[in-house]
C-alpha cells in the first residue's frame, strides 16, 4: 500500500466563508464562519438550528473519486450544546446521483464541548465518480456544533 494521498477540497477549513459550499436548506443565520468556530485558522462554520422539524445542510463542491479505492474523510467538532449535526458522505454516479449506502458520522449523543477529531473510511463503490460532503442538522434534535479542517485522502 502506498502513501495516502490527499483530494483537494476547496475551502476545506471556511476561510473564505461559504466558498466552494452551497447552504441547501436552512436560514443563513442559522449557518454561520466566525473565528470563534474555528478549530485553526481565521474562521470555521457554526451550525446553529433551533428547529426541532426542520434542518439546516451545508453541502461541499463534490470532488473527483477512483472507483474500487478507499477513501478517508477527516474533520474536527466541538458541539456547543445539544446533539443536532452530522456528517454525511455520499459517493455519486456519473450523473451526480447518491450512491447507497449513504455513510453518516458525527458527535455522540452526549458528547461534553471541545474539540474532537471523526473520520469517515469507506471504499468508493464500482459506479462511482464523485464524492460529497454534507453538514446536515437533524430534524429533531436543537443546538450549535461547530466545524472545521476537513482533509479527504485517498488510501489505495
């Protein structure tokens, strides 16, 4: 096996704010790149919901995958209160369609606030062509989680 390499994402760290992301659903006041949400750097993105029915998804400029390879998603949560966020990664088909299983990672239910490191490993399926990172809200749940320094790297 050879070193992993990485896959650039653009803004991967919210410096330039909502750059290289599309806020999907929810309020832009819901959805926040202040230096108070920052892991390292100048800024980092706050999810704040206050909707116990609705939600709020920040979704990635999906990015270029191998078919066959494994890939590993990284980034770093510090829940302020509540449990409301996830990440979700998705691999797409050639017509940027969601390939199932949909894999899902994110705070525990009962995480303390701080900083804490997720990955996501998982093989790109035979029909895959990209890959898409969603920050998504639930639906039932309220509060603030903050994001920051997402690193996908290819490891075969």
């Amino acid at each position: 096996m050879s070193a992993a390499e990485q896959v650039p994402l653009k803004n991967p760290g919210f410096e330039q704010g909502l750059d290289g992301w599309t806020l999907d659903k929810g309020l832009e006041t819901e959805a926040t790149f202040i230096k108070e949400a920052a892991h390292t750097g100048e800024a980092g993105f706050r999810q704040a919901d206050q909707s116990a029915t609705e939600y709020v998804r920040l979704i990635a400029q999906n990015v270029r995958v191998k078919a066959g390879k494994t890939y590993r998603l990284r980034f770093f949560s510090n829940q302020q209160s509540g449990h409301s966020a996830n990440v979700h990664f998705w691999f797409l088909d050639s017509y940027e369609e969601a390939i199932e299983p949909r894999l899902i990672n994110g705070p525990p239910q009962e995480q303390a606030p701080g900083w804490f490191a997720y990955e996501i490993v998982a093989k790109a399926p035979d029909n895959a062509e990209f890959a898409e990172i969603h920050i998504q809200s639930n639906r039932v749940g309220v509060g603030v989680v903050d994001f920051d320094d997402f690193e996908l790297e290819q490891l075969d």
